[in-house]
C-alpha cells in the first residue's frame, strides 16, 4: 500500500503560481514513478506531467510544457508540481499518483495497480 497526500491547492489569481506536494508514505517511494493529473469541472481525469524514479526524466501534457514542472525528492518522500503563469483553464482538481511503471494516462495508473492520492483543488480567477 502506498499513501499519498498532496497539499498546496488555492485561490490564485491569472498568472500566478502556486507549488504543490504530495507526501507518500507506505512502499518504496524511489521505487515508483509519479505523475500529476488533473480533472477540470464537467471533464475527465487528464495527464499533467510525470517523473521517472530516480528524477532523470520528466513528461508533460502540451497544454502545460513550459509553465509547470515536476520534481521529487526522494529522501522526503514528497514530489512537487510547481505551476506557473496559471490560467483560468488550469483551474480543477490535481491529483498525485505512484505507479510501477511509467505513467502517462490515468488508465496506467489504475491498469498497472497504482494508487491516487485524494487531490486538491486549484482555482484560478480572470
């Protein structure tokens, strides 16, 4: 069992920043890949960015690539999505999720037995 619990969620207004984490704790945290993925009101689960195991390699979705970016530290357990020039179309639920295989839908998450975090609400105003 893997527990992950993100934090850093708000009010921001368009074009700010805000940094989200996501503490895990349970199995090895080095030994899994994690991704952020977000839902938007009315909208499905989407892909946000994902990180490899030891942090060499990241993804990201188009719509993000340049303003946001992932990071872990595994020491601390934690992995991070710094978000920046936030738009009001950025606004939804963000999401941790650990997996034992690279990640970079939601189905891989579940397909592969990954675990989700319980997510935090990012708002954006105009």
């Amino acid at each position: 069992q893997v527990q992950l619990v993100e934090s850093g969620g708000g009010l921001v207004q368009a074009v700010g920043s805000l940094r989200l984490s996501c503490a895990a704790s349970g199995r090895s945290f080095s030994g899994s890949y994690m991704g952020w993925f977000r839902q938007p009101p009315g909208k499905e689960r989407e892909f946000v960015a994902s990180i490899s195991r030891r942090g060499g390699s990241t993804d990201y979705a188009a719509s993000v690539k340049g303003r946001f970016a992932i990071s872990r530290d595994n020491a601390k357990n934690t992995v991070y999505l710094e978000m920046n020039s936030l738009q009001p179309e950025d606004t939804a639920v963000y999401y941790c999720a650990a997996a034992p295989v690279p990640i970079y839908a939601a189905s891989m998450v579940t397909s592969s037995r990954g675990y989700w975090g319980q997510g935090t609400q990012v708002t954006v105003s105009s």
